[in-house]
C-alpha cells in the first residue's frame, strides 16, 4: 500500500519550498521498462558472453564471493576490456542499454508532471529511457556548460548523466564505469559537474534499491559525502522492507509504500503537492489540469464541463489545430475558439490543457482574478492561459493580454493564450474588434500579427459517429448496456426532433438522459426546454429529501441560488438585505438538524456543496456549477410573479451589469419563453430609487450588433426600454427631483441613440425619443444635459444631411436656451453649435447667401473670451470655405479666408482654433491647385502643419479630430506631389501608423494611410496589395464603418488593385452595408461609398425586418467616378468640383 506523504513533513517542506533535483538509479529504468536489469544483472550477461570459459568463471566466482562495490568495480573493468577485445562489447552494450522501450505510462505521465515545476532529472543510468519518456535531450559530464547554461535558465530540457552515456547510433560511449574511468573523471570535470547540478538544491533519490544494487549510486554517495562536502538534506526513496544501508547522515529515508508498484502514486502525490504549493493556490489560477476534477453531487451539475463526468469524443481535427498552435516557433501567439452556448467550448479546451500538460502548463484564468493576480504570476514553464467569456469583458481581457504577454516577454519560455467565445464574428461589431480597441496603446498592429490563424477555430456539430460515442457513454455512465443499434436511432431521433438545435453535446447528453428516465421511450416532449424542466423537477425532489422535506428552506436555497446564478457567487458577509430573510432561514435550518462546533460548520459546508452545486466544496459561499443555459431556465422556472418587481429591483441596483448580459442571452437563448420579455417590461412608473434606474442604463450600452444576436430581439429591448423611460415619473417636491430627472433624460438619450442606430429609411423613432427627453422638467442640470445630448444629436444630423430633422432639434434647443435669458458658457456654446448647424444646413442645400449671413451673425454674438464658442466660430469657417472648394464658388473662400486669418491671429496658442485654419489655407492651396491650375510647391504644402507630440492625436484629446483630419488631408494632398518618391511615401505610411496606434479612429490619417500603400504598391512597386496589406487597411473601415470616404477608398482603389479583388463579399460586413446603405438613401451624391451596395439591399432588409417589398435595386451602368478623380468630361478638374451631382457620370 502507498505510504501517505503526510508522513513526512521535513519532505513536504522541502518540495514546498526548495529547487529540487531527481537522481534517477536503474531501479527506476525497471520500473519504466517493465524489465529489471540491475547493474548486478549487467555485469553477469557481460560474464556470460566472454569467450574464454577460465576467464569467465574466474570472474563469476570473484562476483559472487565479494558483491561489494568496489569489488563489482573492479570485475565490471574486466568485462569491458574483454569484450572490447573479443568484438562483442558493442552487442552486449546495445542490448542491454537501448533494446528497452518506456510501456509504463502512468509512470511516464508522472514524469511529465514532475516536470512542469522544471525540476532537474539526473541519472546514474546510461541508457536513454528518461529521455524517451520525457522528449528531453541527454547531457553527460563531458558538457558542464550546456547543463550549467541550462540551470542558469532555470529550464529542465536535458537529462544529466552523471556516470556518461552510451549512445551507439552518435557513436558516444562515455560510460564511467572501472575504476580508473571514476577516478580520471571525479577527480576534475565530474566534480565540478556534481557540485553545479546540486549546489543549494535538494536531491531525492529514487529507484536507487538498497545502493548496495547500483554500484553507480552507491559511487556517488560516497564521493558526494568524502569530496564535496555538502551538508544539504537528500531523501531516498525506497521500499518499505528494503531497507538501505550504509546511507550518510544527511540523507532521510522515505518509504513510498510496500510495493514497487506504489512507486508511481507516491511520486504522483510529490507532484500534485509540488505544484499546488508553487501554483494552484494563485488566485489567478481556476481550473486546470493539475487539479482533481470534482464529484458530481446532483442531476445539475453534471453537466458542468469541469467535472469531466463523461469521456472526451470527437473533435479529432479540432485538437490537432490546437496542438499545431503549440508547435509554432513564436513565443507568442494566441486564438479563439468559438461555438454556440453546448457546444462544448470549455471541454475542449480543457482536454487540449490535459493533453498537453507534460510539456505546456496551463489553466483556465480564475473568473475574479484582478490585475495584481496577473502581476504577481511568475513564468516557470512553457503557458497556455484560457480566458473564457470575452464578450462584455473586453477591457479586462485586454489588461490580461498585455500583463501576460510582458511578464513572458522577459522570460525563455513560450506563452499560449487561448479565448473561448460564443460569437464567430471578425467584423468591427464583435468582441474581437472590441478586445483590439480596448489594448489601447499596447500595439493593436502586433497584437494581430500574433494571432494563430486569421479566423476562429468555430465549432460546428459534432460528427455522427461522435455523437453516437457519446449516446453510448452516457448510457454507460448510467449502467445501461450501450448499444450501437440504439445509439444510431436515438442520434436519427434527436436530429429529427431538435433539429434547430443540432447536435451538441450538453443538448445530446440531456436528451439521451430524458429517454432513460422516460423507460426508454423518446421523450413527449417537443421542445427543448422541456426536458430542461423534467431536469429541474427530479433535481428539487432530491433537495426535498436533503432539508428533511422542509419546503420553506429549499425555496430559500432556491432564492439564493439564483441570485448567485446571475452575480456569479453569494458571500454570507455580503448577502444583499433583499435575501437576508433567505439566508436566515438557511441558517435557522442548518442550526437545528447539525450538532455545534466544528461538526456543524462541516455539516453546513456538505450542504452548501449539494444543494448550491458550488465550485468550491469546501466552502460557505455559493457558487453554482452549471452551464449558462441552466442558469436561464432556472431564473424563469422558479421565479414567482409577486417577487419579480422587487427581484429586478434589487438585481438592476447591485448587478446591472451582469444582468444585462445575462437577460440579453436569456432572450437569445429562449426566443419563445413570453417571461424573459416579461422582465423588460416589468417596472414600477413610481420609482425612485437612482441605482436602479443607473442601473437599468446598462441594457442600452450595446453599441454595436454581433453576428450571432437576434435583431428583433434587440429592438423589442430598445422599444421595452423606451416604454419604461417614457413611464418614469418625476415627483414635484422631492429630494431626489433633480437626479431622477437627469437619469430619465440620461434614458430616454440613449434610447435615441438606439433607435438612430437602426433606423435605415427614417428617423421618426429617434426623433419621438429626443422629444420625449425635452419635455422632461428638472432643474439646471437636467437643462445642461438636454443641452448636451441635443448638441451632439445636432451635429450629427447635419453632418449626414438631415436637414429637416436637425433644424427640428435646433428649434428645440433654442427653446431651452430661451428658458434662461441670461447666458451662460454652455448656453452660449450650445447657442454657437445651433448657428453652426444652421449654417451647414444651408450649405447643404446650397444657399451660400444665407450660410454667410449665419456666419456673420455668428461673429457678432460670438462671445471671444469663451475659448469654446471661437473653436465653433473657426469651425464655422473652415465649413464654409470647404464647401465653397467643393462648389467651386471662389469669391465665397476669398471673403471668408480674410475674417478666418484674423480669428487665427488672436488665438495664436490655442491647438484647435490653429488646426481648423490650417484647414483653410489646405483648402486655398487645392483650389490653387486643382481649379486655377497653379504651380504649388511641395515646401508649401509642407508648411501646412502643426508639430505636436503624438499623444495630441489620443481620442480624448479636445483638438484630436482636427488635428487627425489636417494631418490626413495634408499628407494626401502630398501624394499629389511625391508619388514616385519611395522613402517619402513610406514615411507617410510609417507616420500614419504611428497615429492610428494611439487612435484608430482618426479618419483622414486612415485615408492618408490608404492612399500611400495604394501609390506605393501600385505606381512604385508595381504588384497587387496583398492579403496582410488588405486586411490591416479594412480595419480601419470597419472600426469607421459611417465614414464614406473610407469605403469608397477601400472598396473603389485598393480592393480592385489587391490578392483579394474576388474576396469582395468577406469585407462587405454587417456594419458596413448598414451604413452604406443610409449614406446610398439619404445623401443624393453618394452611392454609400460601395459599388454594388444597391445589389445588398434586399437581402439586409429581409434579414432586419423580414420583409421584401421595396423597389428594383438600382445597378450601375459604368465604373463608378472617385470624388477626387479626375471628371470624364475633360475639364481637368475633381469630379467632385465638376460634374457630380448633375447625373451625367454619377
């Protein structure tokens, strides 16, 4: 039987704490061979292979009179010299040396979790099994500097040979073993050898006998303990009943147990210990490979990925990707795997973890983990690192990225980063997009070129035959005879039954389980959820029977347990107050069914383990274990409408977050279950409470729309907030007046917002939202808020040409501004927005009269001592003129350009007033250039500048846009003049990157960016813009999906002129067409920006709305004209400052 390690404390303290070096004797190659060849055995198979029978029996006679050391020394010199001389030495040394293989697996898989903590493996040995079982690479005596090297690394990629290795095939034979071979070596290299291996470290021997059986450990013993002096404690590992002599003082004897058997669960125990202590007990650290997989205590729970309760099947290809990851030659590289909810995710990447744990460490990255967790994780092995869930955790996902990253960037070992996410999408809507944004400044560039592939590893169904694998071990788990008759019927029945939701393996497991507890018979039930409730049902009966039949405190469990559902665990020191009668009741029960003391907190933990399902078992917390999709169901299942209000009051109050995510895939999961939308609308007009309305907030922090959500369900949940904000009441007289009036104009804002992002053909819904918020009373800082959403609203109606929408709006902030005569800062900047809105809104109807008697009002309302009103002022007059450059009309730019030099004069310190006219004399200079046709020097175009330091360019730099738009625009109209000069070209790229690392969203540098790759491949290099090229411009379109100007760039220049021309449809994105398609309906000079846009619109629209009534898409007879082209008609002017517009090319 195995001795228990608890035994020895002095041993546990050493593997806790001290480095560690193995001494492997020829007992231990038995025991990985299976064949047992003691140095004894080596020395008699010599003997009997000598020609010479005197000679031989001489020798024999010698061996067993004295077996000693020395004495076995000195025959076995004998031996060799003969054979040697006979020509049999080299049989007999390969057959007893390398004719051996490794069939002890469990042993072998020892080995390669001992390795892990890179501890040192030495030998006496001189054959080759450690490395065969290990992969590792040999190194003797005669190498001190590769072994030194290696230790200094702190790796353990060689075995060291102590006593020299035989090796026929490299021709390497330098095996200590006479006598005078052990004094020639130990007396100089072989000493300093052994004292760099050991130094401070502890070394354990094991399968070393009594020492008397292994002349080579017992040579080392002895010269360890007469030459070097070394007072370090060693252990010896040996068999209870054999026990050791002749062992020095510092050396402790540790018995692993009565057989030679228990060799492999002793080391096993040393192992599991070794690396708790140096790692599992991180809090970064959740599951992994190292830790023993839980016992399922319920019905429920079982199904939770962790527990492993049934064999792997299947993904064969998937797992070869994933163990081709590891085997690139990058330090860094990272992946997704992703997969619809049951399709297995987690399980995979924990199998791949397992399967790779000889040679990689890895874990699942705890769900609460802080930065100080990542920061204080030390590499010491080659790490793979899984962080599941992505989505919505974007930021911390990109701070774990780069705290990983730098921490093994200082290191020799590789790093393998691996997320799990449900979501397949690449385009700029997806959690990979927003991961990418959120690394900020730590390089988004590197961070793509370290990705493993350019697409996901996606899971899809799981084969037939899997499937029918699995059918048969689910049988098998229940003690059911398995069957492959059956096993094809029940996979024919469920594909036939739930076929929407193919075949995964959480829903193929419960639907196998169905049919057992059904006798048999395939369930009755057609809907999935059903079997979900026949689970639930069975479950309760056993927590019934647990609490002794008490139902008050199952439902109390119950309560809590689906609180922790959502939140993700339960603290007894921070129950919310809602739940505190809960709990009570929890411990009223635990207190009269459990004796005091110490057997009570045990009692407490048991239950809290069955009844909570909890990740730890041996805690008080709860911390359910299920799939998500469990979690949902529950939260319909059990909860009772006369406790909804008051739930969601609580759970928007304390866990908004987490809610909103939760809720949201509850309605995606659930489409046909009435209660999720019942929870949207469940809310009281008359409540006051601020965290919970904040909190509601967070249901519309949904920016963008993923591949995989509903869209009618993310409108019912735009149209069910905007009834919820629209009923919120106001009281006259209350404390809480002013904040519960700023939450609900916060609300009904973001609802605007919303509905602007999915309004294609109109802007009704928006427009009603905004108009609701007007109408909402509060005091100043309700005013300022009304102010500042409609502001923004405001300019980004007229940007895109809503005139009668943005003049509607102005009306409405003019009334605000008109509540309160006497003007202050933001009344008079607010005032300056609206004249500039105004402005452009005649521009764009192209009444140059009017904008400039706007612009003149402008100026004599303007109050000059508000830095902010002057900004718009120079705004106002960079619009102007830019407009009259795309109109041709010259007098226009002659009359402003005089008024915007002097307004720059004044302000000579101030960034933005500086940028805007920087933009003006760019606009001089083109129209010089391009309408009169003038000589323009490039120094002059190079004096169009401002020198900043980069990080001016950040988002949140109040002067960035300005600055990003006069830099891009700058650079390309210096294409015009540089486009056969390579180095100048590539400093635009360079530059242009520099810019876009610190903000991506800088339009103009993007276009700048695109349009030098463009003139250097094409008009320099003369070859098509490739794949990488293609793709790291795209991301700029998509991450600017509303910019016209990029699209056309993209989709008119570099597209057609790259690899990628036939892989049009890849880059034609949700987010993209959206906006091209309200560019194509709403801008009469514009097309969206992509060619066959027209071509899209069916199908988008039948894919938001189900529907298909619309006119025949109008499809483009000639190649499309850039805005910047020259125009067909001759003129030798831009297209856009001749004939777009007037139908004839457009």
């Amino acid at each position: 039987m195995k001795s228990d390690i608890q035994l020895y404390p002095d041993l546990i303290k050493a593997l806790e704490k001290n480095e560690i070096v193995y001494l492997f004797g020829a007992g231990f190659s038995t025991a990985l061979s299976g064949r047992k060849y003691t140095w004894w055995d080596w020395i008699v198979d010599g003997i009997g292979r000598i020609k010479d029978h005197a000679t031989a029996d001489m020798l024999n006679e010698s061996l067993m009179s004295d077996n000693s050391t020395d004495n076995m020394v000195s025959v076995v010199g004998k031996v060799i010299k003969i054979l040697k001389e006979e020509g049999s030495y080299k049989t007999w040394m390969h057959e007893a040396f390398e004719s051996t293989v490794v069939v002890n697996e469990k042993l072998k898989n020892t080995l390669m979790k001992i390795l892990l903590m890179q501890d040192v493996f030495a030998t006496t040995n001189y054959d080759h099994l450690l490395e065969n079982a290990t992969g590792l690479m040999a190194v003797s005596y005669e190498e001190p500097n590769v072994a030194f090297q290696m230790l200094k690394q702190g790796k353990s990629n060689n075995v060291l040979h102590i006593h020299g290795i035989y090796d026929s095939e490299k021709e390497i034979d330098n095996i200590v073993a006479d006598k005078e071979q052990y004094d020639a070596v130990m007396n100089n290299q072989g000493a300093q050898f052994i004292q760099g291996i050991l130094g401070t470290r502890t070394l354990i021997f094991v399968g070393c006998g009594k020492t008397t059986e292994d002349a080579n450990i017992s040579r080392f013993i002895q010269f360890a303990n007469s030459h070097l002096k070394m007072n370090q404690e060693y252990y010896f590992l040996y068999r209870e009943g054999e026990n050791p002599v002749g062992m020095p003082s510092n050396i402790k004897l540790i018995s692993y147990g009565n057989e030679y058997s228990d060799l492999p669960d002793f080391l096993e125990d040393m192992a599991e210990l070794r690396i708790k202590e140096k790692v599992i007990k991180r809090p970064l650290i959740g599951l992994s490979p190292y830790k023993t997989a839980g016992y399922a205590t319920d019905v429920l729970q079982k199904y939770h990925y962790s527990l492993q309760q049934l064999p792997f099947c299947g993904r064969t290809s998937e797992m070869s990707q994933l163990q081709n990851f590891l085997e690139e030659d990058q330090k860094f590289l990272w992946w997704a795997i992703t997969g619809q909810a049951g399709a297995g995710k987690s399980r995979l990447a924990l199998e791949f973890l397992k399967q790779s744990a000889g040679k990689w460490f890895g874990f699942f990255v705890n769900e609460n983990a802080t930065q100080s967790d990542f920061d204080s994780f030390e590499p010491f092995n080659n790490t793979v690192v899984v962080i599941d869930y992505v989505a919505s955790r974007e930021g911390f996902v990109a701070n774990a990225i780069r705290s990983i990253k730098e921490k093994f960037e200082n290191s020799d070992y590789k790093i393998r980063i691996l997320l799990l996410e449900r979501e397949n999408s690449r385009n700029a809507s997806s959690w990979y997009y927003k991961l990418l944004q959120r690394i900020g400044k730590y390089d988004t560039y590197d961070l793509k070129s370290t990705e493993y592939k350019n697409y996901f590893l996606n899971l899809g169904d799981l084969d037939r035959a899997s499937v029918e694998t699995l059918i048969k071990e689910v049988m098998n788990q229940r003690g059911i005879e398995a069957d492959d008759i059956v096993a094809r019927e029940l996979c024919e029945a469920y594909g036939k039954k739930y076929e929407k939701l193919q075949f995964r393996p959480l829903f193929v497991q419960i639907f196998v389980e169905a049919w057992i507890e059904n006798d048999f018979q395939l369930p009755r039930y057609d809907k999935f959820e059903e079997l979900l409730q026949k689970l639930l049902e069975r479950e309760q009966q056993r927590w019934l029977e647990i609490l002794d039949n008490d139902q008050s405190c199952c439902n109390a469990f119950i309560h809590l347990l689906l609180r922790a559902n959502i939140s993700g665990k339960l603290q007894p020191e921070k129950i919310p107050i809602y739940y505190q009668d809960d709990w009570n009741m929890v411990n009223s029960f635990l207190q009269n069914h459990s004796f005091p003391g110490k057997q009570r907190e045990e009692e407490k933990k048991a239950i809290f383990a069955t009844i909570c399902q909890n990740v730890n078992e041996n805690s008080l917390e709860i911390e359910p274990l299920y799939p998500d999709l469990i979690k949902e169901y529950m939260f319909c299942f059990y909860m009772d409408d006369s406790r909804l209000s008051e739930v969601l009051n609580e759970l928007w109050q304390n866990e908004a977050s987490k809610f909103a995510i939760f809720i949201t895939r509850a309605l995606t999961d659930f489409p046909e279950i009435s209660f999720f939308k019942k929870v949207l609308k469940e809310f009281d007009e008359n409540t006051q409470n601020i965290d919970v309305l904040l909190g509601r907030l967070n249901l519309l922090q949904k920016r963008t729309v993923d591949e995989n959500d509903d869209p009618m369900v993310l409108i019912s949940i735009i149209d069910n907030e905007y009834a919820f904000w629209r009923q919120v009441k106001i009281p006259e007289e209350n404390t809480q007046k002013e904040k519960l009036a700023t939450t609900k104009v916060m609300g009904l804002n973001m609802v605007a917002q919303q509905y602007a992002g999915w309004s294609l053909y109109d802007l009704s819904y928006m427009m009603e939202a905004l108009d609701e918020m007007c109408k909402v009373q509060g005091g100043e800082a309700t005013n300022v808020l009304k102010q500042l959403f409609l502001s923004e609203a405001i300019k980004g109606l007229s940007q895109k040409g809503f005139v009668e929408e943005s003049n509607s709006l102005i009306q409405k902030m003019n009334e605000i501004i008109g509540e309160n005569p006497e003007m202050d800062e933001l009344s008079s900047i607010s005032e300056m927005d609206c004249y500039n809105a105004e402005m452009m809104n005649d521009l764009q109807l192209e009444k140059f009269d009017d904008a400039l008697n706007v612009l003149k009002t402008m100026r004599s309302k303007c109050n000059y001592e508000n830095i902010n009103a002057v900004r718009i002022l120079m705004l106002s007059h960079r619009n102007i003129i830019e407009m009259a450059f795309q109109m041709g009309k010259k007098d226009v730019i002659a009359k402003v350009m005089a008024d915007a030099k002097m307004l720059s004069e004044k302000y000579l310190n101030d960034v933005d007033v500086q940028a805007k006219w920087m933009l003006c004399r760019l606009c001089d200079l083109e129209e010089r250039f391009f309408d009169k046709g003038e000589t323009i020097s490039l120094d002059e175009v190079s004096e169009i500048k401002i020198e900043v330091p980069l990080n001016s360019y950040e988002k949140n730099n109040e002067a960035s846009e300005y600055l990003g738009m006069l830099w891009g625009a700058t650079n390309t109209f210096k294409l015009n003049f540089v486009n056969k000069d390579k180095d100048k070209i590539n400093t635009i790229i360079t530059d242009a990157r520099e810019i876009l690392s610190v903000n991506p969203y800088q339009c103009e540098v993007a276009g700048a960016f695109m349009s030098a790759q463009l003139a250097l491949c094409k008009g320099i290099l003369h070859r098509k813009i490739v794949r990488t090229e293609i793709d790291e411009v795209f991301r700029y379109v998509e991450l600017n999906p509303y910019s016209e100007s990029l699209r056309e760039l993209f989709f008119n220049k570099l597209l057609p002129n790259s690899t990628e021309e036939k892989n049009r449809a890849h880059y034609l994105t949700k987010a993209v067409v959206i906006n091209a398609q309200q560019d194509a309906r709403y801008n009469p000079m514009s097309d969206g920006g992509v060619q066959e846009i027209a071509d899209f619109e069916e199908g988008l629209r039948e894919f938001l709305f189900g529907e298909n009534k619309y006119q025949e898409p109008y499809k483009r007879v000639r190649p499309k004209v850039g805005a910047n082209e020259l125009c067909p008609c001759g003129s030798g002017k831009k297209f856009k400052k001749c004939c777009r517009g007037n139908g004839k090319y457009d």
